[in-house]
C-alpha cells in the first residue's frame, strides 16, 4: 500500500527543518510552491502543514506563511504511554539497546510505589532508547514480578515493551506521569552522550490496571535537544468561574 501524499510531503519537510535546511526562523515555502513542488493539489499540503503544526514545528496559518518555530517535534502526551509510537508518530525511527535486566529486591520507595512489600522481587531494567541512531532517553523501569518475569526472556531490542505485555494480555490501563528536571548522572552522561549535571527532561510514571493495582514505575530522563514535551489543554464553556 503506498504511502498518502500528504504523509510524504511531512516527512520531506520535517526532515528538512531536523538537518537545518528549513532553519528556526525562517518562513516556510508558501502552499503554491509545495504544490508545484511535489505535484500535488492544495489539499495534501494543507494536510502536511497541519501536520507539522501539531508537532509544534511551525506557527500557524490562517493565510499567513508559516514561520518554523522548533526544529525537535513535540510529543502528544496522549500517547506518552509507548516511546516507538511516539516515535513513529513523529517520524523518526526508534531503537533501544538493553543495558541489564534482573530480579531483585527494588528500593524502598519504588515497593512503595508499587505496593508490594520490602521483601517482594520485582523485575528491574535499564534500557537506552534512540531517535534515528542518537541517544534520546535512558528507561530505569520497575516491573511486579508476576508482569515483569516473562521480559527476562524476551527480545527488549525488538521493540516496544508495552506492545509485548499487551500481546501477553497484560491490562495496561492507565498511568499516572510526573515531570520535572534533574541533572545527569554518571550513568545518564555515559549511556547518552552528555556531561554529568546536563539537565535532563524527566518523567516518572507509574502505570495500573483496570482495578488500580500498580505495575510498573519508570524514571525516564530524556536528553531535551531531542525530545520535548507540550500538553495542550483548554477550558470546558461549562466551567464555572470561582
């Protein structure tokens, strides 16, 4: 099945603004010009554009030229639960190289978190996730041992840990996310290419099920010169003002 126009004229000018081509600043060709280009009608260009738009790559339209504004696209919080959709989304190419994975005792605070007691195993790994070949998040990630234990045997290099525990028919339901920024370890400026104390974009998540039972807590540092975050919220006209 070939790939929608519209998709193909995203993916040329996404990929012109990450190499610098299309600079931060600058305007965008005008919609006439991207027809003529890519010999398409006004229709898929609009789409392209609405696109890039949304990754918060460039400014609006609204009969104005776009103007680019970021060269890193932005990560729809909707779907923050899998780093290769997100990925994909956004047209890079994800990878991961696993760093260790084992079952023991986990910190006092992340048995907390998970509720289980101090005593309890848990399956623990370290996993360095990449955006076309480059470093962009360092996974510490914390499973119940009754979740976890089938990752140990598992391919984590082939792709998505949840697209594996959802295919095993574990009941991801839903995560609650914490953002904040720290600096980088010794561990983070090994794995991904920074000095000790670049500040790192980091996210702590703990995901439950269904019933609200937790099963899994992650600490994710990503490197933010490659991934960004922007969460796009409104007011409902029902919300009373106070």
């Amino acid at each position: 099945m070939s790939t929608p126009l519209h998709r193909t004229i995203a993916a040329e000018l996404r990929h012109r603004v990450r190499s610098g081509m299309l600079k931060v600043g600058e305007s965008m060709p005008s919609e006439s010009q991207l027809c003529d280009e890519f010999s398409a009608s006004r229709g898929p260009v609009r789409q392209a554009l609405a696109t890039l738009r949304e990754e918060g790559l460039i400014s609006g339209g609204q009969g104005k030229r776009a103007v680019i504004l970021d060269a890193v696209p932005t990560q729809p919080f909707e779907s923050f639960l899998s780093f290769t959709r997100r990925a994909e989304l956004t047209g890079y190419t994800p990878g991961q190289r696993l760093q260790e994975i084992a079952l023991r005792r986990p910190e006092p605070e992340i048995a907390a978190a998970l509720q289980i007691e101090p005593e309890d195993l848990a399956v623990q790994l370290v996993r360095l996730r990449l955006l076309d070949g480059r470093p962009a998040m360092l996974e510490r990630m914390t499973y119940v041992e009754s979740v976890g234990r089938p990752l140990i045997s598992a391919d984590l290099d082939a792709g998505s840990i949840y697209a594996l525990l959802t295919e095993r028919g574990v009941d991801l339901h839903s995560a609650r996310h914490t953002f904040d920024a720290v600096a980088a370890d010794a561990l983070d400026a090994k794995l991904m290419g920074v000095p000790e104390g670049f500040p790192l974009l980091r996210e702590r998540r703990l995901t439950t099920d269904s019933q609200g039972v937790p099963i899994e807590w992650s600490d994710d540092r990503y490197r933010p010169d490659v991934a960004t975050v922007t969460v796009t919220n409104s007011r409902s006209s029902r919300t009373a003002m106070l």
